[in-house]
DNA sequence: TAAGATAATTAGCTGTCCCTAACTTTGCAA
DNA sequence: TTGCAAAGTTAGGGACAGCTAATTATCTTA
C-alpha cells in the first residue's frame, strides 16, 4: 500500500529539502546537482522525482526544469526548519560538534512532527531571552558537562 | 549491499527493542507477542529475526525459544535509553503530551547516536539539579509557552 | 494418544529505494 | 552543422520490509 499523496517517505523528504535548498543557493535544481548533495546515483534521482511529481510536490517533465510546486515549496520549508531547530538545539544547547549535530538532524529531521518542532522552536527563543535577562542556560550546562565527562 | 553486520536498520532496532521489552515484562517473548507489540504480520516477525540471528542480535532456532545475545541485549538498552531519554526531553522539558512525545521518540531513537543520548541525559540531570536549587527552568518554559501560544 | 487449536513458518507478491550498465537526449564547440 | 561530451532516462537487479494464504509444527485436552 502506497502513502497518501500528503505524506512523504524520509526519503523522498531528503528529495525535496535538496531540491529547495539547490534552488535557493542559486539557479534550478538539475538532476544532477541533486544526485551530488544526496550522494545517489542519476538514476534514483529520476525515479524519486516521478514520484514527488505523482505527489504534486515539483513540476517534473523528463529532460526538463525541476520546480517546486507550491505546495512542495511549503512542505520543503517546513523540512528544513525541523532541521534547522533540532540542529541549532544539538549545537547551541546540547554543545555537540557540528558535524555530528548536522547528520543527527538530517535523520530526527523526518522523526519530528510540527508541535515538537514549534515547542523547540519556543524553547530556544525561551533561552534566549533568558540568556539576554542575564541568565545563560547553556553556557552553564557546559560547565556542568565539563565537570561530569572530563572530571 | 548489506549493512555492516553490526549495524541494524531502524526496523530492526523496532523488533530488538520489543524483544527486550517483552523479555523484562515476563517470560520468554514469542513470536506472536512480538507480532502484537510491533502491529505487524507474525510472517513478518520470522524474517526479522533471521535477520537479527544473522547478526547474532538473537538467539533462534525456527519454532523454538527466542532470547537475546549478550551482544543484543546490550544494543537493545543502548536503543530503549535512547527511547526514554527522548521521551522524557519532549515531555518534561517541552510539555508535549505523552503519545505525541511517544510517537516522535520511538522514531527518533533511530536517529541520534550515543553522543547525543549521552548529552540530552546529562542535560535533564542538570535542569532538574538546577530544579533541587530553586530555578526551575522547566516550569518557567511551561508559563513562557502559555504566554506564546495562547496569548 | 489422537484431534483440534494455536503458533510459526514458507511461498509468493508488492512496493520502496538504491545500484550499474546501456541507451537517448541535449547542448556546445569546432 | 555535425559530432562529441555531459546530462538524463531506461532496463534490470538486489536488499529490505511488509502483506496474505497455505502449510507445518507444537501443545493441550478430552
């Protein structure tokens, strides 16, 4: 049984967050440029593009430009937010390296829902108005982590 | 190409991790139990473990007992950690309720390594030794979404 | 202990997602 | 303008993960 049409495979969601973040730093997406940031061969790149097309989430001819719809731009956005939020929340608060943070991201990315995503969202602008009232959280959670892990 | 045999799919961590859960709650998990746990096809649950006996996550003999490997059940509390840590984060920190923080941790497990996991705990540790001096940084954030969300 | 119920497995299918190799289309340049 | 290189697609295949239906094994109980 196939997805409904609204909802998206992690996979396919990686897709479209390559193709709007490809089409914002610059000119259209080309299959190929697609293939480069996911790491994919040419040829998965086609058939994921046929199905995002099935979707409605980008305007797909074969040998043509690829553009998001509409609603594809809206859902991709959203993608890339929960990444930006889980990311920002390992690196500013948590203190994990970026690399790590950033891969870590790019799979809790699919696993979050909007509330969680919002409520973190909230969270940090939270600690940060904290941080400006003169009390910074995550700089004392670094110290406390430095008391427990190095000793 | 196959994962490296110490590394499992998220669907695999999924039936380790009810193995561990139904092994702790009582006897010997059967594979109908399992079957039950995870909402899926007992045919399903005989290809899991094979895989799993593959990787000598399980022991498994085909209509026989099914336990975990020393090796296994170590992962499988490495991965229901990562559960509860998760879990605990979206509903004590964020105030998310209970099965929508359920549903984002049993995906998210998959998703964040021991480093991660290894932090989100320590940082829970520390709001709530924070909490034991007076500044409860939780419940502050409860007030600061009222006045965000609801107005 | 033999039959029926329950549990587990096998067989065969579907769909996703990726790959390589071969082929087609497009675009650029001599 | 033709011919080659780059880009894109098609064909075919493999691993994974689920399903139903049919079969086999085990257990229980009369």
């Amino acid at each position: 049984m196939s997805l409904p049409s609204t909802q998206l495979s992690a996979s396919l969601e990686d897709y479209l967050e390559a193709i709007y973040i490809l089409s914002r730093s610059g000119k259209a997406a080309r299959s190929k440029d697609i293939a480069e940031h996911l790491q994919v061969a040419r040829s998965s790149v086609t058939g994921a593009l046929r199905l995002l097309a099935d979707k409605r989430m980008v305007h797909y001819k074969p040998y043509g430009y690829i553009t998001l719809t509409d609603h594809g731009r809206q859902l991709a956005g959203r993608i890339v937010g929960r990444h930006n939020v889980l990311d920002a929340f390992f690196c500013e608060v948590l203190g994990i390296e970026p690399d790590t943070a950033q891969e870590a991201a790019c799979l809790a990315e699919h696993a979050i829902g909007s509330q969680i995503a919002g409520r973190l969202r909230l969270y940090l602008e939270f600690l940060d108005a904290r941080k400006q009232a003169g009390c910074d959280v995550s700089s004392a959670f670094r110290d406390y982590c430095r008391r427990a892990e190095d000793g």
